[in-house]
C-alpha cells in the first residue's frame, strides 16, 4: 500500500474526570471517588485512534495521520500538543490562540462506566471558515471531522474536500443541524444511535428508514454504531446491508473513548483499501477493548494490543 495521510480536523479538550458510584440527582451532592485529568476532545481522540490502529506500538506506519485544531496559549495547550506528538501525530497545523484551550469536565459512574459530558469549546471555536478556502500539501487520503468545531467550518471543509475529490468522513457528534446540502458531499456517515435520532428528527426523517433517507440525500456509507449491540451499515447508496456484532467485554469501565476509537479504527481501515463491512468489522474490536480502560485516550489501544479475530490478516496490507 503506498504511503496515505488521514486529515483529522476538530477539537482538542483537556478531560476533567470525576469518577463516581452514581450519577447526582438534581440539586443533589455527591461524594466521588477520585479525579483526575487527561487529554481528549473528539477531534484528538479520533487522531489518537488513527495513530495507534495503523500500527503497532514503537513501529512505522506508511499511514500518517495528521491533526488540525487549535489550543490556547496555556499549560492545557502545551500537555495536548506534547501528547499528540508521543502518538506519532503530525501537529504541525494546530494553532496556538491567545485564549483558554478547550475542557470538558466528564462524570463517570463507575457501576456501569457510562458518563455525561460538559464541553467549554475554548480555542476550537477560533476555528472559522475561512482558515480552510485551502488545506495545507499533500492533500490528505480521507478527512475526518466531527461537529465539536463551529458548524460553519465543519460545513467549508467539506465543501472543499468535494472541490478537491478528497473523501471525507463525518461523525455528527454532538448532534447539530448542518445545511442538507452538505451531505452529498459525504462518503462516510458514522454516528450513534442517539446521535442517528436526532438527525433523523431534525431533518424529519422516519428514524427505521433512516439509512435510505440519508443515502437519497447522497451520502454514500452510513454506519451506525450501537454499544454493546454492534454496528449496522449500509453501504454503496444502500446496496449492500449488515449488522456486525460487538466482541464481549468482561466488565465496561469507562465509555468515553469507545465511539472515537471506533471511528479512527474505521478510517484506517478505509484508508487500507477494506469494503465497508470489513471495515465496521473490525473497528468494532478496539472500540471493544476501549471500555475495559479509564481515560478517553488513554483507553484507546495499539494496533498489536487488539484481538482483531480472522479477519485480522486483511490489516497486513
């Protein structure tokens, strides 16, 4: 395979974790069990994903990945950029603004690792649309983006990547109305079952017809991840369907991470030349193995730490 460069475009927070035995009631005080910090935002963790699923640990990949964003000028920025570079990201177009770096404080309950999530956008709503009338040489493989970074970016990124031929993959998370045009311009739709529903009310869509209804506004592929359920897509404008099951896991410790480590998984495995059934297949191992760990990225796992099963041979190529 010659050499790819998958593009990740999106945010950068500092996780404020706060592990608990149950989530607060309203107006209610709880005592949490511990604290702690560490680097995520959707945009990072997609590129962490990327990183360590194109490789094994400590080995070189002819699959680079490249971060764009932006942090501000404060120990936070610096911590998220340092991280980046120790997973071999290139993170030579994140910008430094003279403004707070992104947080999100995150609450986890520890009984059933599911948590809840406050995002302070900080530095990544700096992003504005006209950073991105052009993206910087070689144009990349695949652009990945989520919906973390002002909807207006999100949608002259695309615009340009169509302009350009340059496939793009979206996973609309958080859940934001874009204009319907944009997605004729995808080739890749990745969400959640949550996030598919409120698209699906959003743009009135029947929400069991979801897949077709996206497919005739021209999205290509569309996956929909379901937790411990699997994923289901559909690919080829809806020609070809499935339902791929999720590896069991002997106990979920933290949620956090699993949705992103899916999508960077996903990308490498599109960017390796894998139908899209082969690829939902085998993004769903990692993304299995990232719930048994604490930490949005820190949870996410090398390619050689993960079981990928018999299909394991087609990720060699």
């Amino acid at each position: 395979m010659s050499h790819q460069i998958i593009a990740v475009i999106g945010s950068l927070n500092t996780d404020l974790v706060t592990r608990t035995t149950r989530f607060p009631k309203p107006g209610e005080t709880v005592i949490s069990k511990s604290f702690s910090t560490g680097c995520g935002g959707k945009g990072a963790n997609q590129a962490v994903a990327c990183a360590r699923l194109s490789r094994h640990k400590g080995v070189p990949s002819n699959i680079s990945v490249r971060m764009v964003g932006a942090v501000g000028d404060d120990l936070f920025g610096k911590t998220m950029v340092a991280s980046l570079k120790e997973n071999d990201i290139d993170t030579s177009c994140i910008q430094t603004m003279h403004e707070s770096s992104g947080t999100a404080v995150v609450i986890v309950e520890e009984g059933t690792g599911e948590n809840q999530i406050l995002i302070t956008p900080g530095a990544n709503q700096s992003l504005r649309p006209e950073m991105f009338r052009e993206l910087p040489a070689p144009l990349p493989s695949l652009i990945v983006l989520q919906l973390e970074i002002p909807a207006e970016t999100v949608v002259q990124i695309i615009s340009y990547a169509k302009s350009q031929r340059v496939p793009v993959l979206l996973n609309p998370a958080p859940a934001l109305a874009l204009p319907k045009h944009i997605f004729c311009h995808l080739d890749h739709l990745i969400m959640n079952k949550g996030e598919a529903e409120v698209l699906a009310q959003t743009y009135g869509l029947k929400t069991s017809l979801c897949y077709e209804e996206f497919h005739q506004l021209n999205v290509r592929n569309v996956v929909v991840t379901m937790g411990s359920g699997g994923a289901s897509f559909s690919a080829d404008y809806g020609d070809w369907k499935g339902l791929t099951p999720s590896k069991e896991v002997e106990k979920v410790v933290d949620t956090t991470g699993a949705g992103d480590t899916f999508v960077g998984a996903y990308a490498v495995n599109i960017v390796k030349g894998l139908n899209v059934r082969d690829a939902v297949t085998l993004a769903n191992r990692p993304a299995s193995k990232a719930v048994e760990k604490e930490g949005a990225q820190d949870s996410i796992p090398w390619q050689d730490e993960v079981d990928f099963g018999p299909l394991a041979y087609k990720l060699s190529s």
